[in-house]
C-alpha cells in the first residue's frame, strides 16, 4: 500500500513547532519522554515529522491548556486510540483534574481575601507613612501562614 504524503508529511521541527504553538525544546522532551514517536531522520540528521504527530502535538497542547499533568496527558493519548477502553477512563482523568482545578481556586480565593485585608489595612491605617510603619509590612513579619500561602510557591 503506498503512504500518502502531503506537503506537510515531512516539516522540520521548526514548521512543527509553529503549527501547534509548541516550543522547539518542548517537542524534544515529549520526544525523549516517549509522549510523541521518536522523528525520522532526514539524511541531514534533522529530525522530520508528518502529519500525525501535528494532530498528536495539536491534543497534548490542548491537554496542557487544561493543566493535565504529564502522566495524565499520556493516559489521554492512549484512550484517544482505544477502542477497547472506556469512556469512563477519560471522565474520571478530567474529573480529578476539575478537582484539582477546584482546589487551587479555592486557594487563590483565600488568598485575595488576605491581601484585600492588607490592602485595606494599609488604606486605612499607614498610607503616606513611613514604609517602616506599614501594616502590611508589619503583618507579613509576624502573621501565621494560612492555607493561601502554600497556593503559589
């Protein structure tokens, strides 16, 4: 059976990375992690990849856009070329990263409460004083940590 080949069946990595918003560095870890087909190799040596792995790349960076994890996103690829798996598998991925999703929110939120008090605070109290005197410099040094502050480091 004879391949099919359209102009874009053998882009440069370059050409690659600019049809899927990818960097050049990220196609060559997903790569070497197995994420995507290791490229044929022009007699060059410059990697060449067809048209497959930009549709490949195109659904993992729709996956990262999500904020699916690597391992996640591997899980992906593989149930969106089996027949044999369940469409429950691919829910219950999504359905843990919407927890995920959830909890960091719920965070961030903590943590816009706490600066809105800062920010409150200093409005109130110390404006056009003296830095030394500000509240928020004042509850920075000495405040507990709250959940929000592991939200972001």
């Amino acid at each position: 059976m004879m391949e099919k080949r359209t102009v874009e069946a053998d882009l440069g990595i370059g050409a690659l990375a600019e049809l899927t918003g990818s960097s050049i560095p990220t196609i060559r870890y997903y790569e070497e992690i197995g994420l995507i087909p290791t490229a044929r190799r022009r007699a060059s040596g410059h990697r060449c990849y067809g048209d497959d792995t930009v549709e490949l790349l195109r659904f993992i960076r729709r996956c990262r856009d999500f904020g699916f994890g690597i391992e996640q996103v591997r899980e992906l690829v593989s149930l969106s070329t089996s027949e044999d798996r369940d469409c429950f598998e691919t829910r219950d991925i999504a359905q843990a990263q919407l927890g995920a999703v959830r909890a960091k929110l719920a965070e961030l939120r903590e943590l816009e409460r706490g600066l809105t008090r800062f920010v409150k605070s200093c409005t109130e109290q110390c404006a056009g004083g003296p830095a030394t005197r500000c509240t928020i410099l004042q509850d920075l040094g000495k405040g507990q940590p709250t959940a929000a502050s592991n939200c972001c480091g």
